[in-house]
C-alpha cells in the first residue's frame, strides 16, 4: 500500500497505537530523545529563556490552545443535534421583538430629545427677541420685496 507521506504516517501511528506494548516504547524512547534534546540545549524550559523568547512561546502557546478551543467546540456543534423547530421559532420571535421593541425606544427617545432642543432653541431665541415672522419664500422672487 502506496500513499502519501502523511498517509503512510498515519497509518503507522494507528498500528502503533493498536499495540500497547509497543506504544509504551515508543513513548519511552520520544521521552528519552526529548530528555538529550533538553541536555543540549536545543529544548529550553521556559525559565531558561529571556522574556523576549518566553512571550513569544506563551503566544504561541495561547493560539494552539485557542485552535484547539475552537476545534473541539466546532465537534461539539457538529454532534449537538439540532433544536426542534418549534422552539427555534420561539427563539426567532422572541429575537424579533426584542429588536423592534428597541427600535421603537430608541425612535422614542430620539423624538423627545428633538422636541426638547427645539424648545430650547425656541426659548432662546424669544428670550433675545430675534423670532420675526417670515414671509414664505416664492420661486423665482426675493424675500426682501
């Protein structure tokens, strides 16, 4: 059986995984090779390293665990099942009037704060007596006939 790299690979792990025996090895030998790799020095711990590279392992420490978050949520929405419809619907209505009855506040505090400015514009100006009656304005003619 010819396949690709990752193929042929991840048919190995499988087999190796079936054998309980031979798992425990090759886990003892991954262990005993990451020990050597940590005596040379090409694996640092994270306090020997400078704060510089220590920020930057935690950052990528902080996106693996936010994939591997959402990978495991996202296989929990896939094998959640669906809700009946009758209480999505119920959800959807109840959604909708919220919305509307928030939009109608909303048009409501804005229309009360239009009529207090406009109050308080026109105060203003009869306080300092500017309000004049103005003459309609006609098409093609000047206001000041």
């Amino acid at each position: 059986m010819v396949g690709t790299s990752k193929e042929r690979v991840a048919n190995w792990r499988k087999l190796m995984k079936e054998d309980p025996i031979k798992y425990a090895q090759y886990k003892l030998k991954e262990h005993e090779r990451y020990l050597k790799k940590k005596e040379r020095g090409v694996v640092k711990s994270i306090d020997n390293m400078t704060p510089r590279e220590q920020n930057k392992t935690r950052r990528a420490w902080r996106k693996s665990q936010r994939a591997r978050t959402k990978r495991i949520k996202d296989m929990n929405a896939m094998m959640t099942p669906p809700t009946s419809p009758d209480e999505n619907r119920f959800q959807q209505n109840s959604r909708r009037e919220a919305a509307q009855r928030n939009g109608r506040r909303k048009q409501l505090r804005d229309r009360a704060k239009a009529y207090r400015r406009i109050l308080k514009l026109t105060t203003q100006e009869v306080i300092k007596g500017e309000i004049q009656e103005e003459k309609p304005k006609i098409k093609g003619e000047e206001c000041d006939q």
